[in-house]
C-alpha cells in the first residue's frame, strides 16, 4: 500500500516537474526540473524492483543536465540576472500537439492489456532483463559502446581548431610545443 | 542574553578581518595582519567573508568610494576601522572587538539596513557586452571584470580592467587608485615605506620583509597557506628586528620551497619573461624566466637583505628602475602598471594572479599610456 | 567473520547521521588545530566551534538578481550528499540500506556534486562565484572518470556491487594492498568532491573565496558542513571498498570501521597542509593522460586476476 502511494507521487511529482520545465524562464531551472523529473522517474524504477537500472538512470540523467545546464549557460551566456527566457517555442502548435502525445502515450500505458507475471522473479533481475534485451547479441552491444566513445574522442579531435602543425610546426619537431598556456604532463 | 552574550564572545573571539590597504600603508597593514592572528583572527578573502573592515592609511576620493561599496557588503554583525599608523593597531582592534560584541548596536545597524541584505557582488554582476572569437576560435561573450584594488593578496592600490572571454584575461588596462590625490607626491603610490610623501631610504630589514610579504601572497595563491603562513612570520621577524630568527626560517622556507617538486610543476612555465622583454616593459632585470624561477630570485633578495648567506650565485638587490617618479624612496624599484596589464593578457585570472604576485611589486608608477 | 550486513531499521538513520556528523566535527577540530598550529596561536582547536558561532550570529545575504532558490538548494546539497553515501556503508554487521548495487549508488551521488557546487557559484550571479563554479568543473572532468573507473575494481574482484559483499571479499588481503592505484585515484576523487586542499582552486583565494564568495552566515556554514561531511562520508566509504571493512584484530567490527574512517580521514584533512594547490588547467592532462590509463590498467590487471583466479 505504502509503495503505491510513494510510487504514485513519485510518478504525480515527474509530471509536474517536467512542465515545470516549459513554465520556467531560464536555462538552469529548465535543465533542473527536467533533472528533478528524471530522478523521480529513477526513484520508480528502483521501486520496480529494477534497482540497477533505476540507480544507472539517476546517475547518467543528473551528469547529463548537469552537463546541459553548464553548456546552455555558457553558450546563451545567461547569467541569473538575464531570468526571463521563454522555454517553449512555436507554442501554438507545439503546445496541443505535446498534450495530444502526452495523452494517447498516457492511455496506452494505462489501458494496455498488460500480461500478468508468471513464474517467479529472477534471481539477478537485472541480468535477465539484458538478456531478455540483447540476447545472444551481448558481446555485439557491449562493442558498440565502446566503438561510440572511440567515435566521440575522434570527432572531437578533428574538429579541433588546433592541431599538431600548429603546436609541434611544420616539421613537427618544435619543442615545447607551443601551446597558448602549458598543460600538466609535459607534453 | 546569556546566550546570545556567550554566542556572541565566542563569535568575536574568531573574528574575520578584511584589510584594505591604501598604497604607502603597508606597515600598516602588516601591522594589522601580525596583531590580527596573535589574536586569533583571520583574514577575510571577501565582504561576505568579513566582520570587520580595516582601512590602513586615509583613503582618496576613488578608494574611500570603493570601501564605502564593501562596508555595505558586509553581512553583520560588522565593525569598520581606520588605522592610521602601526601603533594604532592595538587600540583600533579593541574598538572593533568592542562594537562586534555589542549586539544591541548590531541589532540597531541590521534594523537600519535596508530589506534583507541585498549587494552589490563585487566583482560587479555578470552583465556581457558583446561578442567576439576566443582562441580557439569559438565565438565568445566578453565580461568585463574589475580586478583590485581590493582582492586578497593583491598589489595596493591596482586595478586591472579586464575582457575576460570566460576565465580568460584577453585585454587588460592597468590603473592605480587616486593616482595625483595628495599624500602621493608625484602621482607614483609608494609601497616600500609607511609614510605621507615623505620620501625615506627603507632598511635591509624592511626591504627583506617585503620580499617575504610578497613571497608569501604569491604562495598563498598557489594554494599553499602554511607555507605563507611561514613567510608571513618571518616578514614580521624581519619586522620587528629579530633578524637571526628570520634567517633561520628564512632558510627553511627556502628548502621547503625547493623540495616541493608540486609547487615547481605548478609554476613552471607560466609567466615566462625574457630580458628583452622585461626591458621593453620597464621590468627589473632580475625577473627573467617563469614565475617558479622568480619565487626562488624573490626568496634569494630577502635572503641577501636579510644579511644571510646568499645561496646561488648572488644576484643583488631588485635593480632601481630609471627614472622614477620622484616621491619614491631610493632604492625601491618602480613597477610600471602598463607592464602589468601587459603581462597578464593572454592568461586565465588563476596564472594572471600568480603571475602578479610574482613581479615582487614594491610600488607602482604612475600610468603613462591612455 | 564472512558474514553479510543485515538492513537495520530506518529508525536508525539519525544515529548513522550523527555518526558522520562526529567524524565530520572531528575532521573540522583537527583541521582547526593544525591550521592553529601552523600559525602559532593556541586556540586551534576552538576555532571550529568560534566559526560556527560566527556564522550563526551573522546576517544571511543575497546579492542583486541571484537565482536564490537554485543558488541555497546548491549550498545546502553537499550536505544531503554525504548523508544519502553514509546510508550504504555497512558499520560491522549493521547497515542502514542494504542496496545490491551500493556502489554505483555512491557513484551517481557523487556526481551529483557537479550539481550543487556550479549551482552556489552560478546562482550567486558574482563574476568571481562563477570563475569558481566553472573551475570545479574543470577539476570535475578531469576527476570524474579515474574516480568512477577505480570503483570498478573493488566491484570486480569482489564480483558484486552490494558494498557489504565487498567488504566480505577481502578476507585474505584487503583490497588496498593490490589495487593501491584504485586506491589513491578514489582518494582524490573524494578530496575533489568536497573541494578539499589540492582541488580547493574553485575557493581560491585568488577569486575572493570563488563558489564562497558571497556566502554568509547560515548558508556558509551549510557549504563548509558539507565539504567536511563529505570528506567524512568519502573516507567511510573507503573502508568497505579497501580497507577490508570490519575486519581487524581484538575490536569488533563496528569500532573497527570507525578507526579505519577516522585514520583515512585524519590523513586528508592533513593533506591540505602539505600540498599547493593542483591548478584545473594542469591538472586536466594529468587525469586523462595519467590517472586514466592508470586506473584502466588496474582494472585490466584485477580483470585478469579474478578469471584467472
């Protein structure tokens, strides 16, 4: 009984601070309502027994928007004196058409004829829901992760403005290198 | 009252002091730090740090407009001093003790305190201008931040106006408070002697205890407050002419420095400075290479003044730059403000700060440029 | 000795609080007395307690245009941090939520310091507040990934992420012993979370006291606690990942824990005294070009002695 409740206030208290994403007028308290949101949601998951998963969600959703928050602020320059920017855009159709999804995803998880549980609950839950997930595919998937960072490293790399001509010279061979302040190895 | 009354002396016990120091003062401001910690206190690093405000020295029209903006700054329960001279020190820091503990006089000044403490921050809001490429070529806002003249462990009296694209210092103009104000003879702030104009050779002692003062600001910046703390108490050796004590310390602080091989990695390559262009900038010589080499050239004059052995080969007191703005004592070397701001540009306000700190600035000449 | 933690009652939660609020307290004592110390005045040790009434006697304050709310939710933060890491360190056989994924449970609350630490020096709306927030930043990308990564290996070589099986797994040989890069990269993650020493440049002095700049009274005193508290709560932490939990002769485990916490704690609040400051701008090459790899290897190498073994 106690779960149900806390489940569906952790659930009422999502909602709310995920329009309170929209209602509010800078980049930060956006970025922390919508961090706010996510955690509730994590904390719900936890209560679905999911405790690997629900943890994962709260630890990768506050880096993320803790993340945003940062680059939002540094690229808008907004500083709390600048408060009064209108999160949502184009509301006229935005607006009924987020409500409309928001609505049919609504009832769709409601009214679905979910089935009930037969058998018991796995001894490792969050081993069986991988499993279930990926299935003989692990391997692949856990190589694609590591693929996607090699892919990030990278793309940042070449999208450097500066490169190692500027820092080493045409021949590579200046030493030090000439860097606009030194860094900690040496290099 | 019993509570608040105990609340209250304990409180006051561990006041938090902010000196401000107007240039020409800094004996003064020694004088206030040294008595200060005897009695427990610390010293503040902002407004809303401090309870107690000293001013060392009688400001000019731009400084007292400035101390003015902190003392509104200050959260409460708060006392304001004005120290004149050294030995005024002990008398005025009763007084501010006195007022911190008088709580109903706290009550009547927060009472008259308009709304719940709203201030001005004191780097000034973070209002941005406009635009520009930073050195990455991404484009950036400019801030415009004023640095000093009150900052901890900054050169009396200096004001850096920055552009700052993030941390980063792009252009910098240099001033210096109340620049032609009266008890500055010949607009050129004096730092090297506790007087009004009146120009006064400083002794061994006093030159010595001054690289230690600087020494230890430029350790403090790097985050290392015991070592400081250590040049701090030497400087007042120095000061009150223990000098055998002081070169004892003296040496220790020398091979602690030296030991520390995080210290060097911090400041090694920052702030590199080859003759010409110290030359160009009206720079002592004696400050060539990075910030760590200049630490170990600033420990080796307070060594030299102090009397002690010199360790590496000697390199004399800091040279007379020529031409001095009359009203300085002889053989105090000038720093040229244009210099400052010229050093800076280009570095992140963490390295700007050390690298300041570590042009051992006795005083400040006047600004020539616009 | 094996024996896994058994969940207490939640009722127990204030006593788990007090105890980190103690070591917290001590932390701050002894703190006081080497700054004292340092400085050649007696009242070393009272300097804590006079802080603290300081800043209960002072006047709280807010600058023109700070986001006041988001700004006193990051002050207070640090705070409830150490609280929620304290809750999955098992105490002997006590622990006050036995969570079969304790570790990475730690590990999403410590980045939650990204949060609260660039919240008080952006929501202050000071140009040094903010210099301050964005260099705890920078500390944070450079700390960030050695730290997460030197958790994986006490998890892998115990094969769990319940922090009191863990614990168990050390039976033979604490897990500081073998994995001592692990252990040293956790313990300047936990001293780069409370913004403690070496990583306090986002409080230097250079910007007028950065993310603390314009704190004053109750909301100082909330920020410097949970500086303090987590450093308490990251050295509590330590004992169960590496330092064989409980495990010690003559003492039952309970008191056992509390020593190893104590000694841990003693030796990074006595770590500011000795070392300079680690600039965010050198630091950064080092944690991904030094501690990186370095903490890789050691999981590579727990990897392989764990299948192998």
């Amino acid at each position: 009984m106690v779960t149900h409740l806390v489940f569906w206030g952790l659930a009422v208290v999502a909602v709310l601070a995920g329009v309170a994403v929209f209602v509010v007028n800078s980049m930060a308290r956006a970025s922390y309502s919508l961090a706010l949101s996510f955690i509730a949601v994590g904390l719900q998951v936890l209560l679905l027994q999911q405790l690997y998963v629900g943890v994962l969600v709260i630890l990768m959703m506050v880096m993320e928007m803790a993340i945003m928050a940062v680059y939002m602020n540094m690229f808008m320059g907004m500083n709390p004196a600048m408060m009064s920017m209108n999160m949502v855009h184009g509301a006229r159709h935005a607006l009924p058409v987020s409500v409309g999804v928001f609505l049919l995803l609504a009832a769709g998880a409601l009214f679905a004829p979910w089935p009930s549980r037969r058998g018991s609950l796995p001894e490792d839950v969050t081993a069986a829901l991988g499993t279930e997930l990926m299935g003989p595919k692990m391997l692949a998937m856990a190589a694609v992760g590591v693929v996607m960072a090699a892919t990030i490293v990278s793309g940042v790399v070449l999208a450097a403005h500066r490169t190692r001509y500027d820092r080493f010279g045409d021949d590579l061979r200046r030493r030090p290198a000439a860097d606009p302040q030194p860094g900690g190895v040496g290099r | 009252m019993g509570v608040s009354g105990a609340l209250a002396r304990l409180a006051t016990r561990h006041a938090h002091l902010l000196v401000i120091e107007v240039p020409g003062h800094w004996l003064t401001r020694v004088a206030v730090e040294r008595q200060a910690g005897v009695r427990g206190w610390r010293l503040a690093v902002s407004p809303a740090d401090a309870d107690i405000l000293a001013v060392c020295g009688s400001p000019g029209p731009e400084l007292a407009l400035v101390v003015a903006n902190l003392w509104e700054q200050l959260p409460g329960p708060r006392a304001r001093i004005d120290v004149a001279a050294p030995e005024l020190v002990a008398a005025a820091l009763d007084q501010a003790e006195a007022t911190l503990r008088d709580t109903p006089r706290q009550r009547r000044d927060s009472a008259g305190r308009d709304g719940p403490g709203r201030d001005e921050a004191p780097g000034g809001d973070a209002a941005l201008a406009h635009g520009s490429e930073d050195r990455d070529g991404l484009e950036m806002d400019v801030l415009h931040v004023r640095l000093g003249p009150v900052l901890p462990d900054w050169p009396a009296g200096l004001v850096l106006r920055t552009h700052l694209h993030g941390d980063l210092i792009v252009e910098a103009q240099a001033g210096v408070v109340d620049v032609g104000q009266g008890g500055l003879a010949g607009g050129a702030p004096v730092v090297g002697g506790d007087t009004s104009g009146e120009a006064r050779r400083p002794d061994a002692g006093e030159l010595a205890a001054q690289r230690c003062d600087n020494v230890a600001r430029l350790l403090a910046l790097a985050g290392w407050s015991d070592a400081a703390g250590l040049a701090r108490a030497i400087r007042d050796h120095l000061l009150i002419g223990e000098r055998s004590a002081a070169t004892t310390e003296l040496a220790r602080l020398r091979r602690r420095v030296r030991r520390s091989w995080l210290l060097r990695w911090s400041l090694r390559r920052v702030g590199l400075l080859p003759s010409d262009e110290l030359a160009r900038l009206g720079l002592a010589p004696n400050l060539t290479g990075d910030v760590w080499d200049r630490l170990n050239g600033m420990l080796d004059r307070a060594t030299i003044a102090a009397g002690g052995p010199a360790g590496v080969a000697a390199r004399g007191p800091a040279g007379v730059a020529a031409g001095g703005p009359t009203g300085v004592a002889a053989g105090v070397p000038v720093t040229p403000p244009a210099a400052v701001a010229s050093v800076v540009s280009g570095w992140d306000v963490a390295t700007a700060r050390l690298i300041v700190a570590s042009l051992d600035i006795a005083a400040l000449g006047v600004v020539t440029d616009g | 000795m094996a024996e896994v933690p058994a969940a207490v009652s939640g009722g127990w939660a204030p006593v788990a609080a007090g105890l980190l609020g103690t070591l917290a307290v001590a932390a701050a004592l002894l703190d006081g007395a080497l700054a004292g110390r340092a400085a050649g005045v007696r009242s070393g040790m009272g300097r804590s307690a006079g802080e603290v009434a300081r800043l209960l006697r002072q006047r709280r304050r807010t600058t023109v245009a700070a986001d006041r709310l988001l700004w006193r939710i990051g002050g207070a933060g640090l705070l409830v941090m150490a609280l929620m890491i304290v809750t999955v360190v098992p105490l002997g056989r006590w622990t006050l939520f036995d969570l079969d994924v304790g570790v990475v449970w730690v590990n999403a609350l410590d980045v939650l310091a990204w949060a609260f630490v660039w919240l008080t020096g952006w929501g202050a709306n000071s140009a040094y507040a903010l210099v301050g927030g964005y260099r705890f930043l920078a500390h944070g990308l450079a700390y960030e990934l050695p730290l997460m990564f030197a958790l994986v290996a006490p998890a892998v070589a115990a094969s769990s992420l319940r922090v009191g099986e863990v614990a168990a797994a050390q039976q033979g040989l604490w897990f500081v012993v073998w994995m001592p890069v692990a252990f040293v990269v956790y313990c300047l993650g936990v001293v780069a979370i409370a913004v403690w020493g070496p990583f306090s440049p986002a409080l230097g002095r250079d910007v007028a006291g950065g993310v603390t700049a314009e704190l004053s009274g109750v909301d100082r005193l909330l920020f410097l606690a949970g500086r303090y508290a987590l450093l308490a709560a990251g050295a509590a932490f330590a004992v169960p990942m590496f330092l064989g939990g409980g495990a010690g002769p003559l003492l039952p485990a309970w008191a056992w824990v509390l020593v190893k916490a104590t000694v841990l704690l003693a030796g990074l609040v006595w770590l500011r005294r000795r070392v300079p400051a680690l600039r965010p701008d050198v630091f950064m090459e080092v944690g991904w070009l030094v501690l990186l790899p370095a903490v890789l290897l050691q999981d590579l190498l727990v990897a392989v002695v764990v299948i192998g073994g």
